[in-house]
C-alpha cells in the first residue's frame, strides 16, 4: 500500500517535470521578453526627450503621412491574429493548417518590413537621414530597433519551417513556436506604442 | 494532499502558455482594429479638440495594449501564470520610472538652462 503510494507518488512527480520542462522555457523567454521592455523603455525615454530638438532642420510634421501608418499598422495588427490562428492549429496538431496560417503571418510581416524600408528610404530622399537631427536620430534608432526585432522574427519563422518539416509537430516545435508566439505578439505591442507616441503625437 | 495539488498542477501548468481559442482571436482582433481606428480617425478627420484628442490616443493605445494582452498571450491572474504577471508587473513599474523620471529631469534641466522657453 505504502509502497504504490510512493510509486504513484514517484510517477507523478516524474511526468510532472516532464511536462513542465517546455513551460520553464516558455517563462524564460518571458522573462527576457521582460527584458526587451526596458531596451524599448530607454529608447522611447530619449524618443520623448528629444521629441522636438529638430535643429532647423526638417519636421516629423512635414513627413508623416498618416495613411501610410495605418497600412503599416494594419499589416502587423493582422499579423498578430493570423499567428494566433496558426497556433490554434499547431495544437490540435494539424499541420497543413498551421503551416498556412504561418505562411500568411510571414508575408505580412515581410510586407510591413519593405514599408518601413520604403518609409525611411523616402525620409532620406526628403532630407531627414540620422545625422539630420537629434529628433531623427532618436527616430531611425526607435522604429528601426523596432524593425529588427521583425526581421530576427522573420529569420526565425523560417527557422522554424525548417524545423517542421523536419520533425513535424513534436513537443521540441510546439515550445520553439509558442517562444516566437509570445515575441511576435509582443512585437505587435510595441508598434501600438510606436504608432501613437511617434506618429499620431507626432503630427498633432 | 499534495498528491492532489501535483495532479491539478499536471492538468494546468504550461509555463503560462494557455491556449485560447478562434472566438479569443476574433474578438481581439476586432477590439483592436476599434481601438486603432478611432485614434487614426480623430486625427485624420479632426473629430475632437487638440486636448481631447492626445487623451483619446493615449486612452485607445492603454485599452489596445490590455486587448493584446488578454486576448492575444492570453495573460489572467490565474495561479499558474502569478509569476508571469509578476514580472510584468515588476516590468511596468520599472519602465514608468524610467520614462517618466527622464522627462521629469531633462524638462528641468532645459527649463534652467534657459533652453526653448
């Protein structure tokens, strides 16, 4: 009696760990989700500080088109909801759908990316390049910061197709996919934050 | 006893990954795409005085971030997820220092050293 206890307790304790080793890594890619919060904190800090040091030069007034953002926005907002419904999929285990949804979240991403290189590429062409003042530094270092962390997002996507076509919807892909979940979400996050204290107050 | 609270931990622990469901997705999306909207609006047809329209902004982008949250990482107080929320918490508290103690100081810095106005 005492002795099938203490196996079933054993056996328990076993499968627990088990099951928990993919939710400590998941937490532990929130915490450096965490973390990534104050590299954003200090960029927006300085953003806010210098927010109208535009030393003669050109004014974020002049450049932003408000049309353009909220295609931009649109992209990464439908983004968000096409990987949520590619995560559905990927736990009841069916991966055609899953691979659809990720696809659609890839290409939206991708297109959001080549608009904001279209956007900084025209802002130069305008005369507004990092060196013109210290609004538009502050600007390329925050929206391109933001950028990058799209980009690393996207390299991952692919990574991870890789991944599933190599060993299909194992327990390893699903903790893999549910990390670049959480980061891509958030980077949807902080483009909410991006979009109103850049350019909504910024053309106010 | 702690038998029993070893299973329910089996049942529900996932590191705080829950896993939601079309009608979450749906409704955030919708949420979101309001909340987006009515900003973009205000400013872009001019529905509301200058005042009026940084507190709508500002209100729509807190409200959006809260939609993200519940509805998209599924965030709750349940107990699975405290040390989530914890951190978060802990997070948001350190990024309003942040922001808000270096607006606060170079505003005064600027003030005395005569700078714009």
């Amino acid at each position: 009696m005492t002795t099938a206890h203490h196996d079933a307790l054993i056996d328990t304790h076993h499968e627990h760990e088990h099951h928990d080793t993919g939710g400590d890594t998941v937490f532990g890619f929130w915490i450096y989700i965490m973390s990534d919060c104050l590299l954003f904190a200090t960029l927006f800090a300085t953003y806010a500080v210098l927010s109208s040091s535009f030393a003669g030069q050109i004014t974020a007034k002049e450049l932003f088109d408000l049309n353009f953002v909220l295609g931009e926005t649109a992209l990464l907002l439908f983004s968000s909801f096409t990987f949520g419904m590619a995560m559905l999929y990927a736990n009841k285990k069916q991966m055609k759908g899953m691979i659809a949804w990720l696809c659609i979240t890839f290409l939206l991403g991708l297109s959001f990316l080549g608009m904001e290189l279209y956007e900084f590429y025209h802002f130069s062409h305008e005369g507004a390049t990092p060196q013109t003042s210290a609004y538009w530094s502050a600007f390329y270092a925050l929206v391109a910061t933001h950028g990058l962390h799209v980009f690393a997002g996207l390299i991952w996507m692919l990574v991870l197709f890789a991944h599933f076509k190599r060993d299909g919807i194992s327990e390893e892909n699903l903790v893999r996919l549910s990390c670049l979940s959480l980061f891509w979400h958030f980077l949807d996050v902080i483009w909410i934050c991006v979009f109103t204290v850049v350019y909504l107050m910024g053309v106010m | 006893m702690s038998n029993h609270d070893q299973t329910l931990d089996i049942q529900h622990s996932h590191g705080g990954a829950a896993h939601g469901s079309v009608k979450e997705y749906v409704t955030g999306l919708i949420f979101s795409i309001v909340l987006t909207a009515l900003p973009f609006a205000a400013l872009m047809f001019d529905l509301f005085s200058a005042p009026i329209t940084l507190i709508v902004i500002l209100l729509c982008a807190i409200a959006q971030i809260f939609v993200q949250l519940i509805f998209f990482l599924h965030m709750n107080s349940s107990s699975e997820q405290l040390w989530n929320t914890t951190s978060a918490v802990f997070i948001v508290l350190i990024v309003a220092i942040l922001v808000v103690g270096s607006i606060w100081i170079i505003e005064h810095l600027n003030h005395n050293m005569l700078m714009g106005h």
